[in-house]
C-alpha cells in the first residue's frame, strides 16, 4: 500500500515575512484579487525592466497552477526573472542547477536507510517546495528531466513504491538555452507538454539595458523584494480566477484550434487535450487580471501561440529550410485566421 508523507514532512527554506497584509482568512474579492496582483506585478518589474508581457505571463502560469518554461540565450535575465518571482510569495522556494551529473534522486528524494530505527527513511529532494527553479533544465539529461514529469502534473513523486504528496501552489519555473547551443539536449515531448507556458525574454532595449548599468553595478535588485503574498493567498487567488465564466462558444473554439493542429499538414504532432484545458484555465486568469469576471476571445488568441507552440512538433518536409519553430508560428497565424472567431463571451 502506497504511504503518503505530506508536504509539513519535508524539510523547507522559509523566507522572513515583514510585509503586512490582511488575514489569510479574509474572503476573496475582485478588489482583493487586484491589489495583490498589483503588487506582485509591480514588485516583479522594479527587477524585470521593460518585459511587461513576461513578467505578467509569469503570473498566469502561477495562479493557472501551471508551469513556465523560460527559453532564451543567456544572460537575457531568464533566471532573474524566476527568482524575482519566487522572492515576492511568502512561500517555499528550491532551486535547481540542471547539470550533466544530476541525477533523479537529487530532485526527488531518496531513500536512505536508518541504523538506529533500522528502516528506510524518505529524504525528500529539492522539488519539495512551493516554487522549484528549474536553471538551465536542458543541460541534464533527458534521464534527470524525466524525473520532473510526475511532479509536474500530478503534484507528487513516488520513490520505492510510496507516494509523497507535494505542497500547494507547486510552481517549476524552467529556463533553459536554445537546444541548438552547445551542451544542450531537446525536452522531451513529454516534459515539454507539461509546462503551461514558453516565454522568451529577448534583449532589452536601449534605455533599459542602460539604466541597468546604471542601477546595478553595485546593488543587487533582488536584495530589496520582500514577499508580498503567502501561500495561502496565492491558492485563494488561484480558486477566484478559476471562478471566471468561459462560454460555451468559447471552449468551442479551443477545441477548434486544437483541432486545427492536428490536422494541419505542415505539424506532425498538434496539441494535446492538456492543452486545451490550459489554454482555457490561462485564459481565465487573463480575464481575472483584466478585472473580468468572464473570457473573451482576445484571452484565447493571445495566449494560442504561448500555450501551443511548443507542445507542436512541424513536419520535417514541410520545413524547407525554415527552423521548425517558424512553421508552427506560420501555421498557428493560418489557423487563427481560418477558424471561426464566436462572438458570444459574457455569460
């Protein structure tokens, strides 16, 4: 019989809590949904310069209780923006430095024998936390990352035949270079249909990149965020977002685009119903942060190419000499265009 140890088992890195706020407790509202999204936006950015779009999608894929992938060339500030996100919630947080010689027990646990009880006792690994920072995910073997898949979507690991439940919310922000770079191996399809959504970062611009300079010779931005949420907090606020209406049109027109993938003759392998299921839970949480108590289908069109781009696979002869990302982002375009936008939203 499977043994279950909660997540209270597991041994956790507590950050301090000197920002106030109101109780716990207190029941949630549109108002209260707002000013603490706010403040997590807000506190992101003073870190994140000029990536409005990320910073918000980081937020998404935490109250969508889904994952981020965060893929871009280094030293675009991938990491940083994981961390920022994990210094701002009063919760557990681990990180993750992917390398060729990690193995899966270092993430998941392991057991390890007692002398003086004589038995085995669960070590828990470093995916025991409220947010795991997965740095550079793809310069582990496929071996080690496959041992993220269980955690990833069933929220626990199982170690020598007993089940060890994660804690709630449960967050893998990922960043990871382009696999085409040196010292990188490509994410399984499985991993990579785990993750709600992928980002990337791009350079920053001009008057960013120079009052970056400015600001951070000498001073860590990170150093001075504070949490700004609990745990608690954040699983209320996931509950109100997933409260939003979707109408039935709507998920109609997910389930076309879906479709749409599948059978378009330049992917080989389209969305998932996985993705269809995050592509609407992303999308009420959109509508939340836009102060809606309803989705739109602007929610679903901008969120289509960062939910399903990088669950598809193209077709190596429809390629013809453009990467495979550029097919799925040409065939995405055509199949927005070509399915049949509903007019109805509001419930």
């Amino acid at each position: 019989m499977d043994e279950t140890v909660t997540p209270e088992a597991a041994s956790r890195l507590r950050r301090p809590d000197t920002t106030p706020r109101p109780p716990t407790d207190a029941p949630l509202d549109a108002e209260t949904f707002a000013r603490l999204t706010g403040g997590i936006l807000a506190s992101v950015s003073r870190v994140i310069d000029g990536k409005p779009e990320a910073v918000q999608s980081a937020l998404i894929a935490l109250l969508a209780e889904g994952h981020l992938l965060i893929e871009d060339v280094p030293g675009v500030g991938k990491t940083m923006l994981a961390r920022a996100l994990a210094a701002t919630i009063d919760a557990d947080v681990r990180r993750i430095q992917f390398t060729p010689d990690l193995l899966p027990g270092d993430i998941t646990g392991v057991s390890v024998f007692n002398p003086v009880q004589r038995q085995f006792e669960f070590t828990p690994g470093a995916v025991f936390a409220h947010i795991v920072i997965a740095d550079e995910i793809n310069r582990s073997s496929p071996k080690t990352q496959s041992s993220l898949l269980e955690a990833m979507e069933e929220r626990q690991v199982t170690v020598d035949g007993r089940t060890h439940v994660l804690p709630s919310p449960f967050l893998v922000v990922a960043t990871q270079n382009p696999y085409e770079m040196e010292g990188t191996y490509a994410l399984p399809e499985a991993q990579r249909d785990r993750f709600l959504l992928r980002i990337s970062m791009g350079y920053p611009d001009a008057a960013a990149e120079a009052l970056m300079l400015r600001q951070r010779d000498a001073v860590n931005p990170l150093d001075g965020l504070t949490p700004v949420v609990s745990a608690r907090q954040v699983t209320a606020m996931i509950a109100w977002a997933r409260g939003m209406h979707v109408a039935p049109a709507l998920e109609e027109y997910v389930v076309a685009l879906a479709q749409a993938t599948r059978s378009h003759p330049d992917i080989r392998l389209g969305a998932s119903p996985r993705a269809t299921l995050q592509l609407v839970r992303a999308a009420k949480v959109r509508a939340a942060l836009d102060g809606r108590s309803y989705v739109i289908p602007d929610d679903i069109t901008a969120l289509l190419a960062p939910v399903f781009a990088h669950r598809l696979i193209a077709n190596r002869s429809a390629a013809g000499g453009k990467a495979g990302a550029a097919v799925v982002a040409d065939a995405l375009e055509r199949i927005a265009a070509s399915v049949r936008v509903p007019l109805a939203s509001r419930p």
